[in-house]
C-alpha cells in the first residue's frame, strides 16, 4: 500500500469518485482539461516508477544493528534541538494556542510561532515522530508508543490539524515500508482513520462554536452529515473543494509564465512578513470564498498552464518515486524521506507540499543524516 503509485492513483482516483457524489454546493462539474491533466499524471507517476525498477535488497545484519545506532542518534539530536526550540516558543508567546482558547487571550492558532524558525521546529518535530516509529517498528517497545501518543498532543495544543496529520501519515509511511499487511493491521488502519477524522474534526470545532461548513451541505445529504461526527464534512470539504477550485480555472486562467507561484513557498516566512508580501501562490478564482485549497496544481497551472503543470508534476513524482527506491533498500533515511514523500503525495489533492520550506527541511534533514552516517562508517571501517 505504500508504492508511491498506488498513494498517488488511488488517493486522486478517491476523490473524483467522492466529488462524483456533488454532496456539497460548491462542486462545480467535472472539467475535461482538468480530468485529462489528473489521468496522464497517473500513467506518468506509473511509467516513471517502472522505469526506477522496484529494488527490494535489505541490509545485512551488522549494518541494520549499524542503522539503529545511527537512527538513535539521529532522535536524540533532532529531540533535543526541538524541545529547547519548541520552550523557547512558548515563552516568547506566553503560551499556546490551547492555552490562549481556554483564557480567552484572543490570539488565533495562526499567531503561534516565530516565523520561519517555526517552520524549522516542525519539520524537526516531524521527523523525531518518523524515527520513533521507526525504532518502534524495528522492535517494539510500549515506551515508544506512549512517546509517540505523548508528542502527538503537541499538535492539538497548537490547534494545528495539519501539523498532526502531517505526523500521523509519516507514521503510517514507515509502518508500510517496514511492515507486511494482514487482515488485523487492515482493521487498525481503517480504526485509526476514524479515529484521525475525529480529532480532526474536534480540533477544528475547538476554534468555534458550529461547523462552518454546514452551510454546504446538499439537502440530500444532511441527514447524513447530521449524523456524523462533524470530521466526516470536514474531510469531505477539504478533499473535494481543491478538485472544485482546479476544475473552475484550470482551462480559464491565464498562465503568468513565471516561477513567481510555483517557487512562493519556498521564501522564507520572516522575508514574507517583513516585505510585506502577497499571501496567495495561485491566479485561481476560488468557487467559494472560504474555501482556499486548490490542489497542489495550482502554482503551476498559474504559471505555465495545465501543459507545464503536467510536467512540475512529473518532477515531483520522479522525486517521490526516488526515495521509494532508496527506502525499499532499508536504509533509515531513505524511510525517512519517503514518509515525507507519501505525505506530499496524499495531500497533494489540496496543496503542494513538495515546494514548501518545512517539507524540504525534512529532506535536508535525511540527506545530512546520511552523510553523517556515513562518513562515521568509514573511519570506523
């Protein structure tokens, strides 16, 4: 379940089939550019991974006892520089945002975070969850999983949904990668999902009193929603508004023919804020107002139209597919850059994940872990 094709296809192939639904008002009808731009990504993400090959071949049994010195390492460095990091955040803040929610301090979770610096914690937090679980999935420990649960409230403290989605899912992505599928891990997965919708949802009805969504519904599905936990619209909206907004613009718009949207998240938050720059990274005319999520096309369809997209895309996809190689060899970091990479291709169906800074970071993070690890190695041998 974890081969980058099957995320990507069956992630894509998911929501058209929920978008097919039209459960909510804002679903405009299916665009044939746009559906032709999603079905020849498909076959693109499929020919790149067959031209990659699937390699398979795990570490011998002294380097795998190698590898899990090194990921130990690894964990405590990045834990360390977190958690001083993480302390001096809150002091700078005077709390967080659970603690401003239940004070009545007025602060939005938004306001959280020294700009950039944030940026670098979080892919630091991140990444201490992917290696915990990996060291779990090497040899399970109940110490593990309770670390694990216990940095898994950070992200509700700082009302961040997608910060503990982003850290669930790399979970998930080393689980595949380390793991075989029966019918009971079936089960715990489909548990867990629900149990992910929940707490997405209760974390999003913590910032106000209503769903603010409810006002979508088709009126042959209230009653369905209605009976609901209020994460189950909460996905249905954000899975299915970026397809919506995609299918509005995507053979209207025209193109900037610059890199200006593609590359925004790739400055730097702090330079944002201090020059004061534009906050959108697209040309899209949204369908609704509050509805701001447009898959991760958006950027590059601004700038090079759906024919350039398709080919950002195809980078993208070659990257991910990439790491698949390195991670199916068993080697920690390239587990580690895959987690991250089946997050960018699970959320691509709202927003693009690849070029944004804490995403990369990630990758950076890995790439020196390998170098480090190696280089060690080879005074040793």
């Amino acid at each position: 379940m974890g081969n980058p094709v099957f995320v990507f296809c069956s992630v894509w192939g998911g929501v058209l089939l929920l978008y097919c639904l039209g459960a909510t008002t804002n679903l405009v009808p299916i665009n044939a550019v746009g559906l032709t731009l999603i079905i020849m990504n498909m076959m693109s993400m499929l020919l790149i991974y067959m031209i990659l090959g699937r390699p398979s071949r795990k570490p011998d049994a002294e380097t795998f006892s190698r590898y899990q010195a090194g990921v130990r390492s690894y964990l405590k460095t990045l834990f360390w520089i977190w958690l001083v990091g993480t302390c001096f955040e809150v002091y700078v803040q005077r709390g967080f945002p659970l603690y401003w929610n239940y004070v009545g301090d007025g602060r939005l979770y938004t306001d959280f975070g020294i700009p950039s610096f944030h940026g670098i914690m979080n892919a630091m937090y991140l990444q201490v969850v992917t290696a915990l679980a990996y060291l779990y999935f090497v040899r399970p420990r109940f110490r593990i999983v309770i670390l694990i649960l216990l940095l898994l409230c950070w992200p509700v403290m700082m009302l961040g949904r997608g910060i503990l989605l982003s850290a669930i899912i790399q979970v998930v992505g080393v689980f595949f990668l380390m793991r075989t599928l029966s019918f009971r891990v079936i089960v715990t997965l489909i548990v867990s999902a629900i149990v992910a919708i929940f707490l997405f949802g209760y974390v999003g009805d913590l910032r106000q009193v209503l769903n603010p969504f409810s006002y979508l519904v088709s009126k042959d599905y209230e009653w369905f929603f209605s009976a609901l936990p209020s994460g189950f619209l909460w996905f249905y909206v954000y899975l299915t508004s970026g397809m919506s907004n995609l299918f509005y613009n995507v053979d209207t718009l025209q193109p900037a023919y610059s890199f200006g949207y593609s590359f925004y998240n790739l400055i730097p938050s702090a330079i944002k804020v201090w020059f004061g720059f534009d906050q959108r990274s697209d040309l899209f005319i949204f369908v609704d107002g509050n509805l701001n999520a447009a898959t991760f096309y958006s950027g590059f369809v601004s700038d090079f139209g759906p024919v350039g997209a398709f080919f950002i895309v195809s980078f993208i996809q070659f990257c991910c597919c990439f790491t698949y190689v390195v991670a199916r060899k068993g080697r920690p970091w390239g587990i580690f850059a895959y987690a991250v990479a089946l997050q960018i291709l699970i959320f691509s169906i709202f927003y693009d994940m690849f070029f944004l800074l804490p995403i990369l970071f990630q990758f950076v993070l890995a790439m020196i872990f390998c170098f480090i690890y190696r280089a060690f190695n080879r005074r040793r041998l």
